[in-house]
C-alpha cells in the first residue's frame, strides 16, 4: 500500500471516501442492532436464573462475543480485502504488510496497533436486574486525554491493574515484536492521516457489542477522539466487572465502582440501623379547607396538615415557641381535609381524600375515629362508601357523640350518619349538587342536621330505623330566604342553645334562622307546616365570613375574610369587640377557644396564631402557602431556609421550632445554599436570576442573572471559593467567590450536557463537579482546570464527593424500584457522616437507605405524612435531624434521626411493617 502521494492518489482518496460513507451507514445499523441486543438482554436477565447467563468460570461467553464482531466485518466484505485490513490492522509504514492480518487465538484481537487484552471475571455474580461491564480503559498510566463515551464505552492507553484485585483476571497474550505501532501525528503522512482515523472509525463500529452502547452519548461528538491530541495512546479493553449498568426508560446507565471495593457482596445489605422520628411539622393547611381547627379537653390545638393531624401543646413539652410541643397521628393515607371533635373532648374523627397508589390505582376515601391521648385508631368508617374524599364531619351532641354525620366530595355530595361505636351506615341520602361546606348536629335534638354550602342551608330530619343499618330515613326542607339577598355562598354557621341558628356568608352578614310555621295557603300538601326561614340579618364584615365559633359565655365570635377582624358579638348580634389580624398572615380561616380568654386562629396563609382580643395574636405555626421545591441547611447551625412558588424565602430555627424570618422573592425561588461562613445564602430563581443574601440582614448582596432558563441547582464548593449554578439551559455557571461571599464573578462554563441540569455536586478538594441532567447523563468536570469535561468517567470512580446529592451515581443507584420512569425519585441527600442516604419520592414517601447504596432493590424504611410529591430532603449539619418538603402541600417535616448515626437511642427492634401500635409509628 503506498503511503506517499502519487498518480494513484486520487482513486484511493474516492476509495477510501465511498468506505467511509459506508461505515456511516453501517455505524447507525449497529446502534440500532446494539440497542435491540441491549434491551433482549436485560429482559432475558429479568426471566431466568442470573447463573444462566452469568458462567464467569470460563471464557467462553466472551469468545463468542468477539467471534460475533468478527461477524459484523462481513457487510463490508464488498470492499477489497485490503480495506477490510484496515479494520483490524492499521499500518503505519508502506513495507506493511496487505490484506488481512494473520489469524490470533480469541484472547487477543488487534485493534489497529493496540493490542485488545481479554478478561476473565471470577466467580462473583452481579446483583440481579445490572449488567456488568461495558468497555473500561485501564487506570494506570493513561494520559487525561483519554475518552470515554457516556455509555460506559472507552479508549485510553496505559498498562497495569485493569480492576479491583480479586475481582477480574487478565489474560495476557504472547508479546508481539513485530506489531507495528502507531506513530504520532507528526511522524504520519498527509495520506496516512486519514486512513488512521478511517481505521479507527472502522474498529468503532465493530466493538459496539464490547462496549456498553450509550444514547447518553450527545451529538457531533466522536467518542473516539482524545483530548490529548493525536500524539496519546489509547486502547480498547473489556473489563468486566469494573461497572454496573441499570436502566431508565430503556436507557442504559453505566457507573464504574471504585477500586476500593473488591466485589458487590461485601457492600452492606438491609435496612439502615438508624431510624427516624417525626419531630415537628411546619404549616397549618388552612388555604383550602375548613373543619381544620379545635381544643381537646387536654387543652392541645389539633389541627391537619398534608397526611398527618397535629396534636400541638402551646404550654407544656421542651422545645417551641413558649415551650410548645406537637404529638401526630399519622394513620391516613392520603391528605386529611376535615376533623370533628367528640363530645367527650378526646376522640376525633378526620376524614381524608381520594388518592392513588404509585401503580396509579386510587385509594378509597375514609373516615379513622381515633383516640387522642394514645394515638390508637379506634374505628374506620365508611372504605369504600364515600366518593372523590370527605368533606365535612360532625358528631351529635345531645346523645354523648353516638352518631357521626359525613359529606362526601362526590357529585351529589352524599349525606349519611353512622353509628360510631359499630362503624355501620345507618341512613342516606343524596343532598346536593352544590358545594356542602359544613354540617352539624342540632345541639338538642339529634334527628336535626343541618348543611350549608353554595346558595343553600338544609335542614335535615333523620330517623334511626330502630339502629338497623341501613333502615334510616332522611328528609330534607330547605331554608327559606325570602325578602333577604340569597347569597352566593354560605360557609359557616353555629347552633345556639335556644335552638336558633347564625350562618355567615359570602355578602359579609350574620343571618339569624328559626322555625316557623307556612301560611295554611302555600300550596303544598297538609296545608300548615314548620319551615326554617330568616329572623334577623346583620352586617358583620366587609367580604366573606369565614368562621363563626360559639363561646363558653355565650357569645359568638366571627371572623371576616377581606377585612381580616375578628368581632365578639353578644346577645342580639351586638358587636362588644373586635381585634384585627395583620396582614401577612392572610384573612381568618378558623377559630377556636382556648384556656381561659385564650384565642386559636388559623388563617388563610397557613398561620396558627394565640392571643386574645385585649392582647392581640402572635404566631405559633407558620407555613408556606404553595408548592415548595426549594431547601438548604445551616453549615454549622441547626436551621435551614425554603423557598417556592409563593415567592417567599423562609429561614427556619430548627431548635425553637418558629420561623426565624422571611422575606418577599417577588419571583418563584427553585433551590438555595448557604456560603460555608453561613453569612450569606444563594437563591436561584425561575427566571434565571440568582440573588445573595445576608443572613443577618436579609439584604441583597448580589443580584446576577444566566440565561433565560429556570435555574434547578447552586451549590457553593467546600472552600466556598466557587458557586456552581446549574441551568434548565443545559448549562453549569462557574463563579468564583470573594472570602466573605458578598461579591462573585463569572469563572466559566460548563457546557456538554444534553438536558436540564437536575442536580450536582463539588468534590472534597473543591475541584471538580460530578452533575445529573434530565436525560440521565452523569458527567464530571474539572473546574480548577478551566471548567473541562472529564470524558473518561472510569477516572473519576475513586473521586470522594463532599456532598452527595446527585441521584444518579454507583453509590446510590440502589435506591431507585424497579420499574422506574426516570422521575420517581426528586431528591437525595447522603448524611455528612456518610451512613446513611435519604430520599425523597413521587409517591408521598420519605426513604431512609444504608450507604452506600449500591446493590439493586435495596431495601429501606419508608416514611410517610407528605401528601404530595416529596421535592426535597437534607440532613442538619449534626446529623441529628432531616428535613423533609412536601410539594403542593407545602408541608415542612423535620425528623429525628434515632440510632448509631442520630441523637437518640435506636428502638430495641425496629418494625418495618405496621402493627396495632400507635399510628405516629406507622410506615416504620
């Protein structure tokens, strides 16, 4: 073959042209052929024994693999066999030899000058559902200019160790003499340059069943061509056993495990020793919802939130806002939307709303009746009788709490009335295709119900059937409004001991009903009979009434919704006193009375707050109002700050259990860190705007905006000399900081991913990031090296990370279900002594996994309480807590982490199922 210029140049060039154009081609049918080969595998895996397709004792399987690239040479054998050469063997000078190169034994295959070695695993089997090793290069002496294909393929030159020791076998060939090796590309000739590479291409297409196929790999980027410039020695080797491969949305996913760890058996398995304990909720759900708000007779405020119901102490227990405590029951499956409380002032009967499971089948509504000082469910009434979820609750009064009144959330806002000792449906009926806001018994007479909602208020007569279920009747008249305005709405209303009954609606008036009897001339049957109609009207508040609560003395108390007042209203609906709520806490939802002249009120923007008329309210619960995605902890302080779709930034103390302050975003804040000093924090924001802030001020210190994008991540490095801002732009900014963090300036780019940057993470030393993007690529940086793409990830294995929140990575690939789409998980976090890793799910639940987490379907304590998506989790600096978000609930959880790695003793044997102990411990 000639290697210089020549008459014959010309045909050789169109030569060598039209073969390339056939390698492009071929090159896509192999990734095709690859893809379809990938996915029978993993689903032959799925269906037999792993040692049917596991025989690591001999190397047969893998001379069947390379007997079966030699196949995929044969679709080229149109060309001349010199071509076909080129392939397997690259000459660098004219004296070499043509044609096909000498037969090898199937241990050693040539690939261009570099000698391919292969490797025999030993018998340690990978967990079930991975599959080991794609192609890996060798970690010894291999320049950085090795590449690597985000697949888990791999070309990098350098001899040595090619595994963990103990887990992988080399078996060298025979040395060759005589092999020729490639020059650099100052020793080639102009016409020699493109045959190498052509040749390479060539090798590229045929060891695509060798290596790990990737569809992370992004487009007009040759996986082959090195960093190092064309001078770098690279080598393709199989090394199996080095790596695990799992798979999302059919995508494979390669991660390489560190050198550290011999085989994937000596990895912990089983739960982590380490448990945790709902300690405090943040937030009161009263945006939304009504019948969220009483005082048990042990004096403490229960009220919901999300799928937990808060038993909050204001006077009794260590820790809160005027040594406050909260006890929970957490027995529900899905959000709670109303409470009632029994006469006897202990039980309490919560009703929550349909939901679905995370196979997506729905979860039937219910009532649980439960016992407030032991936190035992006492009875669950009606599964499988209400629609879409419970809405109002009520129990009789006048026969010591018998009788529990439902209104379901369905079409016709079914109306029924159980017996609560026996969980039985005694009567029912359809009521309305109106909203029913509230329902309650008459005081004095049991077979009186009365409901109220959109433009209506019903009185109900109900007849027992002698207790047999079923055999009851209801029948219903309806409140006439006669010269007075029907209103739009009609959300509250209290009976009075003298049988009269006030209802506040949406116009802003007080309506007095009583009964009556018709004239004998209304048409209708039996001429004269008892009605229910208006007595008096007073104009009470500017807008809607919210909540009306009936006193001890007698009076009544309303509370408005526009004007935010709160007004005592005595005998004749005479206003005696009236206080105003400020206006950050939103308008009044609830009230309730307390010890004494003492006040609860809940508002409309997730506030509980204590007082008195005289005094005025200061908060003891305060919550965000919307969807929450954004949580960063203190450094050294056991605080930690959110943010979210209501624009506020929230900086919470985690022993006082209150709100330390907030401030007004004016935009929706995404995600947060705190600078190592904890003098300032970074928010990034939807509009790709970040801000930093000081902590003690609260004052914008920097205010800097990167592209257009919503920003998903920032992250300050170890030495908080640089800030990393992951993008949706596909991009990671590089700031370098100033000592204090007040003053950042633009360090570079990270540019490479192919997806919406999703999470990242700084290295120890602080300089290098590993990062996630949204089509589950994990990529690794050098930013003290001028923000490069580490393209040979089989580099970065043995790498310790400061943080660990990336949710792809060998270290916690355990932690994803089988089945995954890609998007179940939203957060992670590893604890900073590196025992624990927790997680946060689609399906309502908290995860609690040993780490690392590095055996598929590795099992883990489950959590629950969130009533939606969980968007975030983060240990405290100590360990000693986590902290939980809930999505659109807009709850905050922070837990207690018993055990060897926590502050507290772990229980002697910890339960993963649930059992008849008190439903605060469920889910454990």
């Amino acid at each position: 073959m000639d290697g210089a210029g020549g008459p014959g140049e010309g045909p050789a060039q169109e030569a060598l042209q039209s073969l390339s154009r056939r390698l492009q081609v071929q090159e896509k049918e192999m990734e095709l052929v690859k893809a379809a080969l990938a996915e029978a595998l993993r689903l032959l895996r799925l269906q037999a024994p792993p040692t049917s397709l596991q025989d690591t004792g001999t190397p047969g399987p893998t001379r069947d693999r390379y007997a079966c690239c030699q196949t995929f040479f044969l679709p080229l054998a149109g060309a001349s066999p010199r071509g076909i050469g080129l392939m397997h063997w690259l000459p660098s000078s004219p004296a070499a030899p043509p044609g096909l190169p000498p037969a090898r034994s199937p241990s050693s295959v040539s690939r261009g000058t570099q000698t391919e070695t292969e490797v025999e695993t030993e018998s340690s089997p990978g967990p079930p559902g991975l599959i080991n090793g794609p192609a890996a290069p060798h970690g010894g002496g291999e320049e950085p200019g090795g590449t690597q294909s985000e697949g888990g393929g791999s070309s990098s030159s350098g001899t040595g160790s090619p595994g963990p020791p103990g887990l992988l076998r080399l078996v060298q060939p025979p040395q060759r003499t005589d092999t020729p090796r490639r020059n650099s590309s100052s020793s080639s000739s102009p016409s020699e340059r493109p045959r190498q590479k052509l040749s390479r291409k060539a090798a590229s297409s045929a060891n695509l069943l060798l290596r790990s196929g990737s569809t992370e790999s992004r487009g007009g980027k040759d996986p082959l061509s090195s960093p190092g410039g064309p001078g770098s020695r690279r080598g393709n080797y199989n090394l199996e056993g080095i790596s695990v491969k799992m798979f999302l949305r059919g995508r494979p996913i390669t991660m390489y495990i560190p050198s550290g760890i011999r085989s994937l058996e000596e990895l912990p398995s089983g739960p982590p020793p380490e448990t945790l304990s709902l300690d405090w909720v943040y937030g009161y759900r009263g945006r939304d919802s009504r019948s969220n708000l009483f005082v048990l007779r042990s004096g403490e405020v229960v009220y919901f939130i999300a799928c937990v119901v808060v038993l909050y102490r204001p006077g009794g227990g260590p820790g809160g806002p005027g040594g406050g405590g909260q006890r929970h029951y957490r027995g529900h499956t899905d959000c709670v939307r109303c409470l009632a409380v029994h006469p006897d002032g202990v039980r309490v009967a919560s009703g929550q709303t349909a939901g679905v499971d995370k196979d997506g089948k729905p979860l039937q509504p219910v009532v649980h009746v439960w016992d407030s000082e032991t936190l035992l469910k006492l009875q669950e009434i009606g599964l499988g009788a209400f629609e879409r979820g419970v809405g109002a609750l009520a129990f009789s009064v006048a026969d010591l709490g018998a009788f529990l009144c439902v209104v379901d959330d369905s079409n016709e806002h079914m109306l029924s009335v159980w017996d609560c000792s026996r969980g039985t449906k005694l009567a029912e009926i359809k009521s309305t295709n109106d909203s029913v806001l509230a329902v309650g018994f008459n005081p004095r007479d049991s077979s009186c119900i009365v409901t109220s909602g959109k433009s209506h208020v019903h009185f109900w007569n109900w007849s027992g059937g002698a207790g047999v279920p079923g055999n009851g009747t209801l029948t219903r008249k309806q409140g006439v409004f006669g010269k007075y305005k029907k209103p739009k709405f009609i959300p509250c209303f209290v009976l009075l001991p003298d049988g009269d009954i006030l209802t506040g609606d949406s116009e802003g008036n007080i309506l007095t009903w009583g009964r009556s009897l018709s004239d004998s001339r209304t048409p209708g049957r039996g001429g004269a009979k008892e009605t229910y109609g208006i007595v008096a009207q007073a104009h009470a508040h500017e807008g809607s009434i919210f909540a009306l609560c009936l006193r001890r003395d007698g009076t009544v108390l309303s509370g408005g919704g526009r004007d935010r007042r709160l007004v005592q209203w005595g005998p004749g609906l005479v206003a005696l006193q009236e206080a105003e709520i400020p206006e950050h806490f939103g308008a009044v939802r609830a009230i309730a009375e307390g010890l004494g002249s003492e006040l609860l009120v809940g508002t409309t923007k997730n506030a509980l707050l204590r007082g008195d008329l005289d005094q005025g309210f200061s908060p003891v619960i305060q919550g965000h109002t919307d969807e929450l995605w954004g949580l960063c902890t203190h450094p050294f302080q056991n605080r930690f700050l959110t943010c979210g779709h209501d624009r506020q930034l929230c900086l919470w103390d985690g022993e006082g259990h209150a709100l330390a302050w907030s401030i007004d975003l004016k935009e929706t804040g995404l995600c947060a860190d705190f600078h190592p000093s904890g003098a300032v924090v970074a928010v990034g924001l939807n509009t790709g705007r970040w801000l930093v802030l000081d902590t003690e001020t609260r004052e914008i210190v920097s205010d800097i905006t990167d592209g257009n994008e919503q920003l998903s991540v920032v992250r300050y490095s170890p030495d908080g000399l640089y800030l990393a801002i992951g993008s949706h732009d596909n991009m990671i900014y590089i700031y370098s900081v100033s000592s204090d963090g007040a003053k950042s300036s633009r360090f570079g780019r990270c540019v490479g991913h192919s997806s919406f940057i999703t999470h990242l993470d700084w290295s120890k030393d602080g300089n290098f990031i590993m990062s996630n993007s949204g089509d589950y690529e994990i990529l690794y940086w050098d930013v003290a090296g001028g923000c490069k793409l580490l393209r040979n990830r089989y580099e970065s294995r043995d790498r310790e990370w400061a943080t660990y929140t990336c949710v792809l990575g060998f270290h916690v690939y355990g932690v994803w279900p089988d089945g995954s789409d890609g998007t179940d998980i939203n957060s992670l976090c590893r604890s900073h002594n590196e025992r624990v890793v927790a997680v946060a799910d689609d399906f309502c639940k908290v995860h609690l996994f040993q780490y690392p987490c590095a055996r598929a379907k590795a099992p883990s304590l489950v959590y629950g309480g969130h009533g939606s998506h969980v968007t975030s989790v983060r240990f405290t600096h100590d360990d000693s807590h986590l902290v939980s978000l809930g999505g659109k609930d807009a709850s905050i959880f922070q837990w207690r982490v018993l055990g060897p790695g926590g502050a507290g003793p772990a229980p002697a044997t910890p339960s993963r199922t649930p059992s008849l102990s008190p439903a605060s411990s469920l889910d454990v």
